[in-house]
C-alpha cells in the first residue's frame, strides 16, 4: 500500500512530539483519534510505528497512510471548521504587529482562539486554514476567553513558542488588562489574593491567585480599572472581581443572580498592554480598547488616558 502523504521534517519542528506536529502540520483532530492511527500504523516514521511521544528530528520521513481528509472513521464534522474569506479578513485587519517570529493581534469580541465542544469559528483554524503559506503553522502560546479583547501572541516558528511558553510558565511576562466593573471599590488600589478551585482529572485542586489592581476612573455606578495579574489562572480576573462583589460588566458566569445588572453588554475586559525581554531589550505592545468599549467609557464619564499606564 502507497502512502498517500510524504514528510521531510524542517528545522522549525525538530524536538517536538508527532501528535503535536500532525495537529499543527497536517490537521487539527483530537488526541484520541491521532492514537488511533498511531496505533494502526497509519502513521510511520522512517518506516516504523511509533507512539505518540516520539519527536520528531530533522530529516525524518514521515508517511501517512490514512486518508485525512475523506475518512469519515477519522475526520468528524465537528473538527472540519473551513474559515471564510471575510473570517480571514477580519482578523488581518486586526493585527497590530508582525515580525519573522510573532504575531500580535488586537483579538475581537466574541472569537474563540482555537476550537472546543462548543465552538466552531476561532483564530487558530482562520489563521491555519485559510492562508496556507503566510499563516500554515501558528502556534497560540497563551489564551484569552473569547468574550475577551485585546493582545493575543501567536507564533510563527517553533523557537518563538517555546520562548513564549516558557515565559508564561516563568511569569517573565508582563500582562495588564483594562475592566470595567460594577460599583465603586472601597480600595483603589491593592491586591487580590485567592485560592481559586479547579477540578483536573476528576480531583478539585486549589491555586493561589494573585492580581495588582487599581482604579482609574470611577463614577457613583462603575469603576475601571488597571489590572496586573501575576499568575495566570482560567478566567481568574474574572473570579477574583466576582468574588469581591464587584463583578465586570458583562459576566454573565461567575455572577449570583441579580448582582451584575450588565448581562447584556459585552464583557468589558480588554488585554491591553503586554511587555516581556528579548536579548535583554524590554518589548512593550499595547493594543488600543475596542470602539465598544471606549464608547461605553464615553457615555458613563469614565476617563483615563492610556498613555499614562
């Protein structure tokens, strides 16, 4: 039996794993389905079955015997997400800064970054599917909640996400986000400290969650705020502002019923400036708030100037 695929493997992914490879090369399937052709040996390397764990190193031969794009047995609907040209056009549009290494987008409202159960269009396939030479492989090295705006780092090459992987886990990043919350804080400046519970694997696990906030601007009704995280929890900001009582506007998860009277209105937390070193020189990007969102400022007196944070 012929393959019907062929790979010699580039520089840009030695050291990575097959399954990781195939999901940013090929196509992005679930973990349990690449298994599955693994385990068949519907994937060899240099001729030979190999497990998921493999990594891959320059020159390997890579031959894929299994029809990716027709078998129904392999490739469900769900994961079949084919981005539009107006998809495309949006989040070019909304790319604030690019080099050889990394993209920096002002992420829309409402735009998952990658697939899930229950979300068909997001970033990672636009970028992927849509322009097969400019964008064919990004790599997303950090998340933001699709209801979210704001700086979104995505990589080009896989030196540049194992950098920003490592600077997420070594917390040399530096991220700030702008919010406008319910009511007037009593602090206007300080820091929250939480155990936030997850549960992973089946077990509830608490982690120590930690944010530098400060008020800016404030109105009888609302506060905005300048908020650093220095750990990166999921929708931490958005748990530790609940927990206080003063819930952003827009939350519509981590709410009792009746405390937030904003529902309505699109979650009003913007990543808005990130900062990190490279070769011991500080890189500063800060992506503007939506029209949205400054409009919403406008309306209600909420005043700040952006230069000043």
């Amino acid at each position: 039996m012929e393959p019907r695929h062929i790979f010699k493997i580039e520089e840009d992914f030695e050291n990575i794993r097959i399954d990781k490879w195939f999901k940013k090369k090929i196509k992005l399937l679930p973990q349990s389905l690449i298994e599955r052709i693994l385990r068949k040996g519907k994937i060899l390397v240099n001729n030979k079955k190999i497990k998921s764990s493999y990594k891959i190193q320059i020159n390997d031969e890579i031959k894929i015997f299994a029809d990716i794009n027709n078998d129904e047995k392999i490739i469900k609907k769900k994961f079949s997400y084919l981005p539009s040209k107006k998809d495309y056009e949006i989040i070019e549009s909304n790319i604030i800064f690019e080099n050889d290494h990394y993209i920096i987008l002002n992420k829309p409202s409402n735009l998952a970054v990658q697939s899930g159960t229950k979300t068909g269009k997001n970033i990672f396939d636009i970028l992927k599917n849509y322009s097969d030479t400019k964008y064919s492989t990004p790599y997303l090295v950090h998340r933001l909640d699709a209801e979210t705006t704001g700086i979104l780092i995505i990589s080009k090459t896989h030196k540049s996400a194992k950098f920003f992987s490592e600077s997420f886990k070594d917390q040399t990043i530096k991220k700030s986000y702008l919010a406008i919350v319910e009511g007037v804080l009593n602090n206007k400046s300080g820091t929250l400290k939480n155990e936030l519970n997850y549960v992973e694997n089946n077990k509830e696990k608490k982690y120590l969650s930690i944010t530098n906030f400060k008020v800016i601007s404030e109105t009888k009704d609302y506060s905005l705020l300048f908020l650093n995280p220095e750990t990166g929890r999921k929708h931490q900001l958005r748990r530790q502002l609940s927990f206080i009582k003063h819930p952003i506007l827009g939350e519509k998860k981590y709410t009792n019923k009746g405390l937030n009277k904003s529902k309505e209105l699109n979650l009003m937390l913007h990543a808005y400036k990130v900062e990190f070193l490279i070769n011991s020189k500080k890189i500063i990007h800060i992506a503007e708030p939506s029209l949205y969102f400054k409009n919403f400022c406008k309306d209600n007196k909420l005043t700040y100037e952006l230069n000043n944070l």
